[in-house]
C-alpha cells in the first residue's frame, strides 16, 4: 500500500450531500498530506474549479452526474489531463465500475468504507495506482457462470478459450491485479518500465481489455489474484521487445 506522500495532495470535492461535504472538510483541513483546495455540489462548478485549480486528484460523487458521469469524468480530464479521478459512490456493480474506469477514472470507493481506507485510495490513486473494491470482480464472474454466488470463481480450466499466458505474463498479470504501477512493476521485477508497458500491452490483448483495472475485474475468471496462479520464475527474456 502507498504511503502519504512528503508533498501535500491537492485535492478537490464534489459531494452531493452537505453532511458528506462538512465530514470530509474536516477530515481533509486537519490531515498533513492533504490540502483542501475547493468543494461543491454542483457538477457546472466543478468544471469551472477543476479549471482553475488542475487538482492532483479528483473526489467526485457520482450522483451529481445523473447518470452521465462517464461524459463527465471524460470532461474532467480533458480540462485537467493530469488530474486523478477518484469516484465517490453508493453503487456497487459491475457496470458502474467498468463504466468509470473507462471513462478515465483511477479509483472508484464506497461510501460506507470507513475514512482511513478513503485515504489509502487517496495515496494510492496519486502515485499511480488503481483503486478499486475487489469484491466487486466476484460480480463479473457470477454474472457470467451461475445465477447463485458460488464460495470461489469458476477454475480456469473449465473457461472456454482459457487464455495462454507465458509464465512471464502470468507474473505480470499477477502484479497488475494487486494494483501495482508499471513503474512498481518494473522495480520488482527489475526489468524496465517499457518492457512492463509493452508485456502488459500483450496480455490485454489476449485478455481482451484495454486496461488494467478492466483486467483486475476479469481476474477471479482466471485465478489471477492468487500466488499459486503463478508457474515457474519469471523470465526477462520473454519480455523483451
């Protein structure tokens, strides 16, 4: 997990409801490595604050949106290309999560989770990570495999047109879904960055996604999440390009 950063996160708020507005007021004015820059309520004014502030992150309540906060999360970052999105919501689905991150969205947390975990979103999502609710992935494959939840996801070997992923890829897919960086990635791994960026480009492909939060939520399809998915060491040499 990412550590509050020495520089102060300079983050804007867009809270519907004035009660969640005063609670992460004073969470954010009393805390070290985070600096209240703006709030509202209304989704017009945050365009015009993310305009003139370029925040390093983004609290956005998806129920300003009214359903658009795909558009609006694309606008967002057209405004403020650098800026990191970290949606504020009560839903808790598979379409809702997907629908964000292709947006352009780093994060997405609920809020029933207590603050100290909003936080860790808060530092994760700032120095490059994802955030996401793992829970949620169990959606995707019981949506997909039974009309019941089931205890586990379906094993691998019973998926139609399994994907064929060399040991290499098996570990960088296993780091992906822990949330890590390709900066990260490459530091473990002790390749470099590009050779992450170009392997990672590889397994989306046989995947099928275009990122890495949409391959963490297709992870418990295909047991990526766990340690004894992985086979064998990992090998520079596969992934060099």
């Amino acid at each position: 997990m990412a550590e509050p950063s020495s520089t102060k996160i300079r983050i804007l708020v867009a809270e519907s409801f004035e009660l969640v507005s005063l609670g992460l007021r004073s969470l954010f004015e009393k805390h070290a490595a985070i600096r209240l820059i703006a709030d509202t309520n209304s989704i017009e004014d945050l365009f015009i604050l993310t305009s003139q502030h370029n925040p390093d992150v983004i609290l956005m309540d998806l129920l300003l949106s009214n359903q658009n906060y795909a558009q609006d999360i694309s606008k967002l970052l057209q405004i403020s290309p650098q800026s990191k999105v970290l949606a504020f919501s009560h839903h808790n689905s598979e379409q809702t999560h997907l629908q964000t991150f292709r947006s352009g969205a780093v994060g997405i947390i609920s809020k029933q989770h207590p603050s100290d975990l909003l936080l860790k979103a808060i530092y994760s999502i700032h120095t490059g990570q994802i955030w996401f609710d793992r829970n949620v992935t169990k959606l995707l494959w019981q949506a997909q495999f039974s009309s019941k939840p089931s205890a586990e996801p379906p094993i691998a070997a019973k998926l139609p047109n399994h994907p064929k992923l060399s040991d290499s890829e098996r570990h960088i897919a296993y780091l992906a879904c822990k949330g890590l960086s390709a900066k990260e990635m490459s530091a473990q791994l002790l390749v470099t960055e590009k050779t992450v960026r170009n392997q990672l480009s590889v397994i989306y492909k046989k995947i099928g996604v275009k990122k890495q939060i949409e391959l963490c939520l297709k992870a418990p399809l295909y047991n990526y999440f766990k340690e004894s998915y992985l086979i064998g060491t990992f090998d520079s040499r596969d992934t060099e390009n």
